[in-house]
C-alpha cells in the first residue's frame, strides 16, 4: 500500500469515528496512531485540531504539539480548555515550550505562564531571559549527568533515576562537584565499561561544548562539523546549564534557510507564517527594501540622462541598454546566490575571500566571453538581415557590445561575490546582499561601463 493510500485509508478510519463521538474510541485511535500521522490529520481536519488533541495522552499530544506550525499551535492553544493547556504546557519540554511562548503577545504570555507549574515556570521563565536567537533559548535543562567519582553502576543507579524524563540519554554528562562541565560519555562507553569502572577513568577531556549567549546559527554549524546528536551548554565559568538537541537544530536550520531565502528575495524576514501575518506588517516588511531598489534604479535613469547627448547622436545604443544591464544583473546575481549560500553551509568564511575574488574573475571572463561572443553574432546576423539597422558601421558597434559584456559580466560576478562578505566582515547579514540588491548596483555601474567603451570604439565614427 503506498503512502498516499494509508493516509486516505486513515483520513476514513477518522471520519467514521468522529462521526460515533465516543471519546474512549477516540482516545483509543489516535493514541495507536504514529506521531507523524496525528499531525497530518491536524493538517487535514483543521475543525477538529482541539478535539484530536484533547482526546489523546498527554505524553503523546505534546509531541504532536510541538512539531505542529507556530499558527496551528496558537489555534489549539486558544481553543483548549484551561485546564487542558496547563497539562499540555507542563508537559512540553521545556525547550520547545520556550519556544511556543517567545512567539506570543506579551499578554497572552502573561496568562499561559500561570498555568505553568511553579517549578517549571522557574525554568520558562530562566530560558526566556536569555538573548533571542541564542543557545539559551533552545537549551533543556532535562539531562543526565553525573559526578567524577560516580562507578558505573552508579552511573546506570542515576540513569534509571532520571532518564525518564530526560531529553536524551545517548550522552551522560559528567561535572565535577562546582558543577562545572568535566566531559561528555556516551552511553555506549558506559555500557562497555566494567561496573566498578569511575567516571573519571573513562573520559578523555574532549568536550565540545557550546556557550549560553551562542548564536543558534552558530551553533547549527558546531553540530554539523562534530556529528553530534547533542550538546552541553555552560556559562561563561563553565557551569553545565542544559543541553541542546539535534531536533532543535534541524528546527534552527529550516528557520535561517526562510529567512535567507526571503532575504535573498529582497524583503525583511518574515517572523510569522506567510498566511497568518497582518496584510499591512506583511506591507511593511515588503516597502523599505523596494523603496531602497527603487531609489536605486533611479540612479540608473540619471546615468541615462547623463549619457542623453550620446544616446542622441548614436540612438542604436539605447537598443542594447536593456541586454548589457540584464546580464550583469543576472550574472551579479549568480554569484551572491552562490556565495550566501556556501557561507550559510559553511564551505567558505571571510578569510577566503582572495581565493573567491580570484574565481570569480576568472568565471566572469569566461561567461562574460560567451555572451559577448553571442552578442557580436547578433549584430552581424542581424545587419545581415537589416543593413540599414547598424549602417556601415555594424562591427564597432558589435565590438561595442561585446566588450561591454564582458566586462559588465565581470563586474557583475565581482560585485555579487564580494558583496556579501564585505557586509559578513562589516558584522551585518550576508543575505542583505540579495539578488535584488546586487542587480540594482550592477544596473547602474553596467551603464558606465557601455557607454565608457562605445566612447571607445565609437568615438569620430558615431560619437
């Protein structure tokens, strides 16, 4: 049976029990349900999202919840009994239940954090008077961890203690008697080991740990060069204070990769599902950035205006504006796409960028030679075709075109590569430095570089 047809198959078995509205069938059904299947009919019967979460364990609807859109989780919330949020946010772990309240109204917080439980309360409230967008936000403070002295035995005592309602228990985490962060094991170490065997003979001091005040991007980036499924977070005298999960990154990661698309797209980045936010906050997050292309466009038509004369005495020239500013505007683009995103990965940093300027030069003489090549046979096809068109005078203008090419191609690569590390070593986002952005400045510059070189080739002959 495919995929398509299990989830029509459980979209039925659905509809027939919602239809008996007997609560036990209904707890029955969803609680034999995969995670990932509850979700998808959230997805699919949004009119019943309460209900299904309502009706299944606690233990269980808290994993759906928190894996559900930031809109449906507000939904549920505000549909839910009091009674039954409180079970649910105590239930969260206390990661992710930071991470639902941080996107709510200073007001609406107000309320949820009453229905907390004291003690974790405590800890919601510690997460979330750390930086947004760091580490703290996304630590847990549900670990095991153990002292230096502790045997092994000792250390399985400890597991079958706490793990239960531990985040992980694939690393254990062992500190010494300040608290302090000694090492991390894993647990597979442990298993292996003898059960008299001390904590303190098993390590092997090679800790990488991640600070509280962290970027979480950074952090994303830490993750992905160790192959960690979790990490400690400490302070800055190396107190442990939680961990971090891989979940929460694969979370991270998917929120910086829509944020640098939109980014990249020419907009600010969106703190709300598209369809959710507020038509004039989406307007606003929209205007600034076109109103800073626009202006930049304008600066296009006064080197237009500034060539006028030129343009008056060989009008051909303006026939060709549209392809030389396109193209090293699409160009320009390329490379900042490029570039942004193998910075966002990781491949390249600041350090690189003689290396960078030195491809590029290359690639955009060589991409700029192909177009220019092109652009040459188009004029002398065409003067084929119409003489009339170019007049005697068909090659210069040919020449013109492509040497312009090339060298506004070049231009382009060289502006759209280094763009985005020169904003990168400045301490602002890369992505600022979008395809947009790039193609504006390339447009206005292009134009220097056409009309500089038809001067040159056209000088006593059109100009």
């Amino acid at each position: 049976m495919s995929y398509q047809e299990e989830q029509d198959t459980l979209f039925e078995q659905f509809e027939e029990i919602i239809k008996r509205d007997d609560k036990i069938e209904i707890r029955d059904f969803l609680n034999d349900q995969n995670i990932s299947d509850v979700a998808a009919l959230l997805g699919e019967y949004p009119e019943y999202e309460s209900q299904i979460i309502a009706g299944m364990a606690i233990h269980r609807a808290s994993k759906v919840f928190k894996i559900l859109d930031l809109s449906a989780q507000k939904r549920i919330i505000k549909e839910l009994p009091s009674f039954k949020t409180a079970e649910l946010l105590n239930e969260l772990p206390a990661d992710d239940r930071t991470d639902f309240l941080e996107e709510l109204p200073k007001e609406v917080l107000r309320d949820l954090i009453k229905l907390i439980d004291p003690e974790e309360r405590k800890i919601t409230l510690s997460l979330l008077g750390y930086p947004e967008d760091s580490v703290g936000r996304l630590m847990t403070p549900d670990y095991v961890y153990v002292y230096q002295h502790n045997t092994v035995d000792e250390v399985f005592t400890t597991i079958r203690r706490v793990a239960k309602s531990s985040e992980t228990v694939d690393v254990i985490y062992v500190i010494n008697e300040k608290g302090e962060l000694v090492d991390d094991i894993r647990i597979r170490d442990v298993i292996l080991a003898a059960p008299d065997k001390r904590m303190d003979e098993l390590i092997d001091s090679r800790v990488i740990a991640l600070n509280v005040n962290d970027d979480q991007e950074h952090a994303s980036q830490v993750f992905k060069m160790n192959n960690r499924v979790a990490l400690p977070v400490t302070d800055d005298n190396n107190i442990l204070l939680g961990i971090v999960t891989i979940d929460d990154m694969l979370w991270v990661a998917n929120e910086e990769f829509s944020e640098d698309m939109q980014k990249m797209g020419g907009t600010e980045a969106l703190d709300e599902p598209y369809l959710d936010m507020p038509l004039f906050k989406l307007f606003r997050k929209r205007v600034g950035w076109l109103i800073v292309l626009f202006l930049g466009e304008m600066l296009t038509a006064t080197a237009m205006g500034y060539f006028e004369d030129e343009i008056a005495k060989a009008v051909v020239l303006a026939l060709f504006v549209p392809l030389i500013i396109s193209s090293g505007g699409n160009s320009g683009s390329q490379a900042s796409t490029l570039i942004i995103q193998a910075m966002a990965v990781g491949e390249i940093s600041i350090a690189d960028w003689w290396r960078v300027m030195r491809r590029e030069i290359s690639s955009g003489i060589l991409l700029g030679t192909v177009l220019g090549i092109i652009g040459f046979i188009r004029v002398a096809v065409w003067h084929a075709i119409v003489p009339a068109v170019y007049g005697e005078h068909w090659m210069m203008i040919g020449f013109t075109v492509g040497l312009s090419l090339i060298g506004v191609v070049l231009w382009g690569t060289l502006s759209g590569s280094m763009l985005p590390m020169l904003l990168k070593k400045l301490g602002a986002d890369p992505a600022v430095s979008s395809a947009p952005f790039v193609a504006t400045l390339v447009d206005v510059t292009g134009l220097v570089i056409y009309f500089s070189v038809a001067y040159l080739f056209l000088e006593g002959l059109l100009l």
